[in-house]
C-alpha cells in the first residue's frame, strides 16, 4: 500500500525523528508491559540505541538483515552496508536478550511481491548464517493485505522453505472488516508460520479499539499463540511522519492488553523523552 512505501522511504532516506511528547494526567495507570521492537534498519540508522526494556522490551525483531541487495550483516554473499551494525554490542542488550532474525527483503512493497524467489534464495543464505544473539525466530519481509491478490497462491510455497519459527507481517488498510479478513489470512498462512498485525493506528486506518477487534478475530481462527501486536508507535501529520507521543500511546497499548505487543520502530519512534513520560506516575 502507500502508506506503507511511504513509510519506509522516508526510512529509507533517513528521516530525522522528532518528539513531541505531552505531559500524563495525574495518577495515569501504569501500561502493559510490551514484549519488544522493532528495527526497520537501513543505512543511516546503523545502530540501534535506546532504554525500550524499560518498558518491558526482552526481544527484537529486526526488519531485514538485507534489503534491496545490501547485506547488514557478513557472509550472505551479497554487496555488505558500508556502515555494519555492531551485532556484538545489541547482543549485550537487554531489550535484544532475544532476536527474531528478519531474512532479506524489499524497501518497495509491489517489488516485494515481484521477487519472493530471489528473496527466498538470499534468505536462505541468512538462515545459516551465526549470530552473536540469542535468535529466537525468523521473520520473512513480505507484508500481506487483501490487496496482495496473488498471495494465497504466491506465498505459501516460499514459507514452507523457511526455517521456523517463522513470522510474517499482515496488515489490512482496506479494513474489509475484522471476521472477513482473519477468515482470509486462515485460509492460506500455515498453520505453522505467526503473524505480525500492524494495528494501522499510526496511519490512522482506525482506532485503538477497533484494532483490538481486528487481533480478537484473528487470535479467534489461528489461535492466540499464533498473534503479535505491530503497534505503530508514530503518527502522520501532512504526509509526513513523527514519534507518537506518550498520551497518544498511553491511548493506544491498553487495547491490546493481553497479547503480545512490539513497538514499531523502537529507534526511530520511541525516543527516551516518550519513554521517561511513559514511566511517569
């Protein structure tokens, strides 16, 4: 979708984040823990900094470890990022005690769907690669909405090939409606493979109660072992993109309280300004 390839242009482009946090009402209650981040990593933002365990935050996932050819890591065999994150160094963090490894992707969603045979190949090369972390899971960058017609068809092949456990991410910016669109993702993503939901709060495709419905369908037909939260921890304002401040989350993560949730994306969005707000009283 566009929002989406807007998304990760400006990412890709390096787009400063800016906070614009708002003080807590007086005795707010304290949020639901989250589960982790995650990192859309590209070139100008080569390392990830941040207190996200502070929040809770035990595990990462990392978008890729290459996208559009350009390896963030050593040996896939491809053309290697002039800047390498410091892999040792996220080891040693608390909020990547565990890593949910991303494979190679696309930064352009339609040509992600044009080259699932060439990302699985370079993923494969990734998977047997080590890591100085604690690899907890697999994640496969190819996002899934009902606007990805061929999906059903396409996908499932590549997933059987990938190591597990194994994530992907689904999204649904038509929102055709929570029933219809669980019964559509059951009917073709493995039984073995989890899901990712991006809650479209940040891009305003609803709200915070109605994504709820939307993960309550879902965790309905795969099971709730099989779901994760992608909660957009940024907020669109003229096309352009900034963090969610710490009332606009404290408004959005309780929706979600008994699942899995990962902030999305922990270093570009969720600066330590929002996290000391979120920890106020």
């Amino acid at each position: 979708m566009a929002n989406r390839n807007l998304r990760r242009r400006l990412l890709k482009a390096g787009l400063a984040a800016f906070s614009l946090g708002l003080p807590l009402r007086a005795g707010a209650r304290a949020l639901p823990q989250v589960a982790g981040v995650v990192w859309q990593l590209h070139g100008n933002t080569p390392q990830a900094e941040g207190s996200w365990h502070r929040l809770g935050a035990r595990e990462l996932i990392v978008q890729w470890m290459a996208v559009d050819g350009m390896a963030y890591v050593p040996g896939t065999g491809m053309t290697e990022a002039a800047r390498m994150p410091d892999w040792q160094r996220i080891a040693r963090q608390p909020w990547a005690e565990r890593v949910i490894v991303g494979l190679s992707g696309r930064f352009d969603e339609q040509t992600t769907r044009r080259s699932l045979d060439a990302m699985l190949a370079e993923s494969l090369r990734i998977a047997r690669l080590r890591f100085p972390f604690r690899v907890s899971g697999w994640y496969f960058p190819a996002e899934v909405d009902p606007n990805w017609h061929d999906a059903p068809r396409a996908l499932p092949p590549v997933l059987a090939r990938l190591p597990r456990p194994l994530w992907i991410t689904i999204y649904d910016t038509d929102d055709i409606g929570a029933e219809r669109y669980a019964d559509w993702i059951a009917s073709f993503v493995p039984a073995d493979v989890q899901v990712l939901f991006q809650d479209s709060v940040g891009v305003g495709t609803r709200t915070p109660a109605a994504a709820r419905m939307y993960a309550d369908a879902i965790a309905r037909r795969l099971g709730k072992d099989r779901i994760a939260i992608e909660v957009e921890a940024f907020r669109t304002e003229a096309g352009k993109f900034r963090p969610a401040t710490a009332a606009e989350l404290r408004a959005q993560l309780p929706a979600f309280d008994g699942y899995r949730t990962y902030l999305f994306d922990g270093p570009h969005y969720v600066p330590e300004r929002v996290i000391e707000e979120l920890l106020s009283p």
